[in-house]
C-alpha cells in the first residue's frame, strides 16, 4: 500500500507539471533589464566619461599635480611622476575601452537595429554616439600614443594591433566632420533623460562637434599645418559662440551621483589635496579675480601655495573652494574659453578667422573668469592690467595665449596637461620637475601593464613605433 501510494503521488505530481504549457518563465530574471535600451548605454559611457574628467582620485585622475595647479600633503607618489606603483594606466586603459568605447559601441548596435524610430532620428543618435566615441579616442590617443583602434572592442581578437597615432587622429577629425554634417536639428536625437550634457538638444551637439574639430585640428598645427588650417576654418563659423554653448554636466545632489570631487574631498574626510605654488603664485602676482574662486584660503585665511612632492600640513595652505567641491558643481567637457583661446591661436597661426588674437584672448579670459561666477567688471580691470593685456603682456602670441589657458583650464587637468605637451614654451605653466621627480616632465603615460602581459606582440610593436614606452617620449604632435 506505501509503494502503491508513492506511486500515484508521483503520477499526480507529473500531470500537473504537464499541464504547465510553459515553465520558461521561471527562468527570467525579473529584477534586472534583459533587454538594455541603447540611450541608457550612451549615458552611462557619457557619465564614466565625465567622472574621469572630473575625479580627483589619484588611482586615476592625478593630472591636477601634473599640470601645477594642486599639490599633496601626504602621498607624494603622483605628484612626484610616479604613475605606475598604483598602475594608473592600467585603470585609464580599461575606463577607455572596456567601460567607456565597449558601451558605446554597444549603444551603436542597439540604435542601428530599433526599428521604433525614424531613419532622421537614428542618425542624429548615431552621430552622438560616436561624437562621445571620438572624445574618448582623442584621450587615449594623446595620453598613450598609438593605440588599439580598426581592431579594438572585437571580442573574437583579445590580441588586438596599435594604430598609428597619426592615422587615428586623421580618421578621429573625419568622423567628427560626418557626424557634425549628420546631426540635423529638426528632428530628435537621444532624449532629454539620457542626455546629460544637452538635455536632448541636437543643435547644441552640432555646436559640440565643430568646436572638437577645433581642438583636434590645433592639436596637429605642428604636425600637419596643412590639415589643421583647413579643419578649423571649415568648422569655426559653427563652433560654440557664448558660455551656453558649453559641453558640460552636472552632477545631482545625492551621494551616488555627486561631483566625484565632492566624494573624494568631502564624504571622505580626506585632508590631502592642496594648492600648487606654481598656479598660486601666478595667481596672486597677477591679482586674478579667480583666486578666491579656485582657492579657499588656508587655515590663517591667508592664500598660500605648496612645493609639489614635497609634503606639507594640511592647515597651512589653500584647498579648493568651496563652490568646485560641492555636489552639484559641474564638470566641463569643452567651454567656450577653450574655443576662444583656439581661434586667437589660429589667427596668429595665419588661419582665416574673424576677429583679432587680442580680442579672442579677451573674450577667452571673460568667459573663464564669469564661467567661475566672477563678474565682468572683474574681468575688464584684469584684462586692463598690463602684465595681461594682450599688448603689454610677457612673451610671443604662445607664450601670452599658452599661459592663460593654462590659467583657466583649471579643473580640467587633462585638457590642460595635452595644452602643455603642445605649448612647452618658457611662460605657459611648464614648470621644474616636482621634488624628488621620477623623471622630467611626462609627455605620456606608459601603456597599461595588463597590455604588456596579455598582448605583448602588440605592445612591443607599438613601444617601438614611438620611440619607446617611457613617460618623457614625445608623441607625434608634440613638435616643440
């Protein structure tokens, strides 16, 4: 009877099971999306994109010491061009491709086969994606040299070859002109809600792309003059015009999604992060109306710069101020006073642009300084001053351009660093090693450490290519 009943309830158990006509449901993940829409990818690269830019984290954006403007009270390794004991390239490389390009391509993928939208729409979106794309290779290209590129993000080649850096750079300026041409403002593009940086405006993005063609086609004027004079001045006349042009995101007030300067400077606790006396000096010598908006004062409230790698109490010196350190403060991407500084540099360089160098590196300055919610008064008396008057000021046209922008490309340390490498003239904020420097100034991050294991036939074929994987080799734009 015990057997005769097991029996019958495994019989009993097995009809109901077949009278489940499909049981594949219980196999779905219900708590997570199986199907990622391509907008969501684009602003997730955009985001990683931007905190990269902005973060102040020395396993990964240490730049700010590199270009003189921060110093360090306590960990000198980054200050003093050690780059490698936390393998910072290693975790640029792989923020470059494996989060930033792998997202983008995917978001490429998904947006080519939506069937839910129009053709107008589908290249607008298409064209954003790959003006973010292009932002990333410019940093890849300009940190390392030459890089991985026709066969980068192909997961059936794990052995990928570099490019050359020039061919990449030449193919990087006509995929922003086709992407520029593409964009067409009467119709959509990605949405409001994933558009982080132009909230859905596609005219915005077209003023984006034409303004990248400027900073890439100056980024080769020593290299190829002919390629860079004819880049600018087809894309000048549509390039940012005015600060509500700027290429720019905010970040929103809770934790997860604040300014990473807040996360690491604020939430943290962290009491290392100073002001570098090669910017403060130059600050306070000039009497610049930015000062008290770069800086706080020191714990005396008296304004002071420190040696950089050298260490230094805390309380003695400035720290960035209060308004770049709070939650919401935004991160610039490129702004008008960089396009500003571009065209007075070309018009010196003989390009045919509208205007004078003198009120370009005017209208640049104004822009910086109202940017940092400084006012316009404070920018015409500054500019009166003869020791920056275009005029009177100290030095050539590259001296004179070189040395403001890198005034005001604070806090953006990368964009600031690539603007050195090009303009390493006396004046510009090229500045002596930092105490007990490991090498003289950097050109360059070696390549990631990963690369060399992993893909080594590749790696050596590219240190090589570039005159050897070391932080002083000078990469193909770097004529000076």
């Amino acid at each position: 009877m015990k057997k005769l009943s097991i029996i019958l309830m495994v019989f009993l158990l097995t009809g109901a099971l077949s009278c489940t006509k499909d049981i594949t449901r219980f196999n779905q993940d219900t708590k997570h999306a199986q199907n990622v829409p391509g907008e969501t990818l684009f602003s997730n690269a955009v985001i990683l994109y931007v905190r990269t830019l902005a973060t102040s984290n020395v396993n990964t954006n240490v730049f700010r010491f590199t270009v003189g403007h921060w110093a360090a009270t306590t960990y000198q390794d980054e200050p003093q061009y050690d780059f490698t004991t936390r393998r910072i390239p290693d975790g640029l490389w792989n923020t470059g491709y494996r989060s930033i390009l792998a997202n983008l391509k995917e978001a490429t993928k998904i947006i080519t086969e939506d069937n839910l939208i129009t053709d107008a729409e589908r290249k607008n979106k298409l064209a954003q994606v790959d003006i973010m794309a292009v932002c990333a290779y410019y940093f890849l290209t300009t940190t390392f040299g030459d890089v991985p590129y026709t066969e980068a993000l192909d997961d059936a080649n794990p052995f990928p070859k570099y490019d050359d850096a020039k061919t990449v750079f030449d193919d990087l300026i006509k995929r922003l002109q086709a992407d520029a041409s593409a964009l067409d403002p009467s119709n959509a593009g990605i949405t409001s809600g994933q558009d982080v940086i132009y909230q859905g405006n596609v005219a915005a993005w077209q003023k984006f792309a034409n303004s990248l063609l400027l900073r890439l086609s100056m980024t080769i004027a020593d290299s190829d003059a002919g390629l860079s004079k004819s880049t600018f001045e087809a894309a000048d006349a549509n390039a940012f015009s005015d600060l509500a042009d700027n290429a720019q995101m905010s970040f929103l007030p809770e934790a997860v999604n604040a300014n990473p300067l807040w996360v690491d400077l604020v939430q943290s606790g962290r009491q290392d992060m100073i002001a570098g006396k090669p910017l403060m000096d130059q600050l306070i010598a000039l009497g610049d109306p930015r000062l008290p908006l770069y800086f706080r004062p020191n714990n005396d409230g008296v304004q002071a710069g420190s040696v950089i790698g050298q260490n230094g109490t805390f309380t003695l010196y400035s720290k960035p101020s209060e308004q770049m350190v709070q939650q919401t403060f935004p991160q610039i991407i490129m702004g008008y006073s960089e396009v500003e500084f571009l065209r007075a540099e070309a018009k010196e360089r003989g390009y045919n642009v509208t205007g004078t160098a003198a009120e370009h590196y005017n209208n640049a300055i104004k822009a910086s300084i109202e940017w940092w919610n400084g006012t316009a008064a404070e920018a015409d008396a500054y500019l009166a001053k003869p020791a920056v008057a275009y005029a009177t000021a100290a030095g050539d046209w590259k001296q004179k351009v070189g040395f403001q922008k890198w005034i005001g490309l604070y806090n953006e340390p990368i964009q600031g660093w690539e603007e050195m490498r090009r303009l390493d003239v006396p004046g510009v904020g090229i500045v002596p090693p930092p105490v007990a420097a490991k090498s003289t100034f950097p050109t360059r991050l070696q390549y990631s450490q990963n690369e060399q294991v992993v893909n080594p036939d590749s790696y050596t074929a590219a240190a090589s290519a570039i005159g050897g994987d070391e932080v002083t080799t000078k990469l193909w734009f770097d004529k000076n």
